[in-house]
C-alpha cells in the first residue's frame, strides 16, 4: 500500500511539473490549471503520508535519512503553496516543482544508515531544528527560484530581446524581487532557530554543543552569509540584482550542505556512516 501511494505521488508531480513546463514554454493557461490539479492531488497525498507516517513511526522515523527527504519536498511544497495564495503567481513551480520532485525521488531510492538523535526532548529538537531547518531551506529554493527569473528577464529587458511566450508569462522584476525579500525576511530567522537549536541539542546527543563537525561548520557559513543578506537586503536597502545574485549562490551553498556534507564527507549528520 505505501508502495502504491509514494508512486501515486511521484506521478502526480511528475505530471506537474510537465504541464507547468508546458504551460510557460507554450503560454497555454489551460496546461497551468491541469499542473495545479496534479500538484494539488500529489501534495495532499503526500501530505497524509507524512503525518501518518510521523504519528505512527515517529520512534524509529526520526533516524531515518529517507523521511527527511520525504519531509523536506513536502516542506518545498508548503512553502511554494502559501507563496502561490499569497502572491497569485505560479512562476516559482519552474524551480520549485523538479526540485521537490527530485528530493522525493531521492527518498524513495536513497539508502541510509540510522542517525542519531536526542531521545531527551525529541519532539521539540524536530519541531525547532528539523522543521525549522527545512522551511527555511524551501525560502531559499523560493528565493533561487526568483534570482534566477530576475536575472533572465533583467538581461532580457536590457538587451532589448523581443519577449518569447515564456518571458511573457514571468512576473514584472518589481515582483519577482518582491518575493525574493519576503523569503529572506521570514528564512533568516527560521533558518537562525533551527541552528541555533541544532547546537543545543548537540549538547544532548554528543555531550557538546559544538564539536567543529563539518555539518556544523558549514551551517555556520550559510548562516553568516544568509545574515549578510538580510542585513544589505532591510539595513542598507538593497534590491534587485545583487539580492537575487546572493540568494543563488545562498541556495546553492545549501545544496553544497545537504549533499556533499551529507553523504561524502565524515560527519555526525552523515546519511551513510555515523561518526562515534
């Protein structure tokens, strides 16, 4: 059965995210409704699987490297879900779609030895430094997604290209940049508590609260440069291309963190060898 409904889910946002892929690339707004549908379908599924599986395993779940995957495209999925009842827009499914897809795709297939975890205060150290952590990482995908429109359509209008069927769909820049601020501005402190908390209970799992472990290390830096970003972004007023140039790069130092930290480099947040 849970077969069944993870293949469900995954067809669901494949269709999704062909059909958004369409929608921009042929400026068909029927193909956009039948995305939302699919994407609508996939997440509720996929919503019920999360909590069922949290409210039933949440013992043996909270070492397993696939449900955080598993949590984590949902969290994508969350976040770009509010984004589009707040904003009306559903240009972000061009990111945010293949990359939920894929990290759920990575849940089902990835194999992972058993994490450790602080068995004292368990449901707080997920819901402040899991939870957290993922939500402010789906921010970052938003605002990814955002840089990467903001500087296509910034050369496009400087160049004075002739706008395609994809260009016509994208939002104005003043938008575009408008989400980029609203996800640095609720990321940062989410992505500040989740750290900040990750440390504490550090202190329950490995009897420090700080070791010089490469994952600790590396949160540290993406912390330092999101704290850059909000800083230039709502002190010095930045806005624009040089926000939606950080928050690249900021994404991509996150991906350098789950990926390569997580699975290729000793550390105790390792999905495949944990550190004694």
């Amino acid at each position: 059965m849970n077969v069944l409904i993870s293949f469900l889910i995954l067809l669901f946002y494949i269709f999704s995210f062909l059909f958004y892929f369409l929608s921009f690339i042929k400026g068909v707004d029927s193909l956009k409704k039948w995305a939302f549908a699919f994407l609508i379908f996939g997440y509720a599924l996929h919503t019920c699987d999360v909590f069922t599986r949290f409210f039933m395993f949440h013992t043996s779940l909270f070492s397993q490297g696939k449900f955080y995957f598993n949590l984590l495209a949902w969290c994508f999925l969350s976040i770009y879900l509010i984004l589009f009842w707040k904003f009306k827009t559903s240009f972000l499914a061009l990111t945010i779609s293949p990359i939920s897809t894929l990290v759920y795709i990575s849940s089902l297939t990835i194999n992972t030895n058993s994490l450790p975890y602080p068995y004292k205060m368990r449901f707080l150290w997920f819901l402040f430094h899991v939870t957290f952590s993922f939500f402010s990482i789906s921010l970052m995908a938003v605002a990814f997604g955002a840089g990467i429109l903001y500087v296509y359509l910034d050369k496009q209008l400087k160049n004075k290209v002739k706008p395609s069927n994809f260009r016509k769909k994208i939002p104005s820049l003043m938008a575009i940049d408008n989400i980029n601020k609203w996800a640095v501005l609720i990321g940062f402190p989410l992505f500040t508590i989740g750290m900040f908390s990750g440390f504490i209970w550090a202190g329950f799992t490995w009897g420090r609260f700080f070791s010089a472990d490469p994952k600790e290390i590396i949160s540290i830096i993406i912390w330092l440069f999101f704290a850059y970003l909000f800083h230039q972004r709502f002190a010095i007023g930045w806005k624009g291309k040089k926000t939606a140039v950080l928050a690249i790069w900021l994404f991509l130092l996150s991906l350098f963190s789950l990926v390569i930290i997580n699975f290729y480099i000793p550390t105790h947040h390792s999905f495949t060898k944990v550190l004694s």
